[in-house]
C-alpha cells in the first residue's frame, strides 16, 4: 500500500499541472483568477457575460470565464474602492471599440470613451 502511495505522488509531482490557465508573460507575470466582493451578483454576471465572459458555477463558486483566466465573484458589501489597491482597474482590448459600445449599451450598460492614444471611439 506504502509503495502505490509513494508512486502516485511521485507520478503527480512529475505529471503537468492542468490547472494552470496561462503561462507567465514576457515579464514573468500571470493571473489565474481575481475575486470580486459585489453587492448585485446578478448584475456583475450580466455585465462580465456582455463583456465576452461565460458564467460557471463550480459549488458554491462563482465564476466568469475568460481565456486564461477567471473572475470569481462573491455577493458581499464592498468595504472600499480600486484607489490604492493592489489592483486599480481592469482592461480589456477589443478588436473593433465602436461595435463593443454598440453591444455594451444595448445589453443596458454604460459606457464611456477613454481618452488616449490607444483607445478609439
């Protein structure tokens, strides 16, 4: 019994990790999953969906699904904002900005145009 133990942990030690979602970037960073504390979990559901994720219930989780990474959102009161967190905001690049808007405000969220060098209206 000790010995099939010991192999299946060794075996588990050398086997690739599957949870991993995304490999480390150029700078060596990479994210597996935020958590989000929100008041509406239905409307945070709604408005990550609109913006291109997929909602999962893993138990009592849950999640939104994005390529190489998810958001987990908890129904909660946010105790304070973004300002000085280790996180500030969230961004996303989208192929075609004027398309995204159209989409974002006809599904009933607000959006407003960046300004920058980057970003076209």
């Amino acid at each position: 019994m000790r010995i099939i133990t010991l192999l299946s942990f060794l075996v588990a030690m050398v086997a690739p990790a599957p949870a991993q979602l995304a490999a480390p970037n150029d700078a060596g960073v990479a994210m597996g999953h935020y958590h989000l504390v929100v008041k509406d979990l239905e409307a945070q559901k709604k408005f990550w969906s609109t913006m291109g994720g997929k909602p999962i219930q893993n138990g009592q989780l849950q999640l939104i699904q994005f390529p190489g990474v998810f958001v987990m959102l908890r129904q909660g009161d946010p105790k304070g904002g973004t300002e000085g967190s280790t996180v500030n905001h969230f961004g996303f690049n989208v192929k075609d900005a004027k398309a995204s808007r159209a989409k974002w405000e006809a599904a009933g969220l607000k959006s407003f145009p960046a300004a920058g060098p980057n970003n076209s209206t």
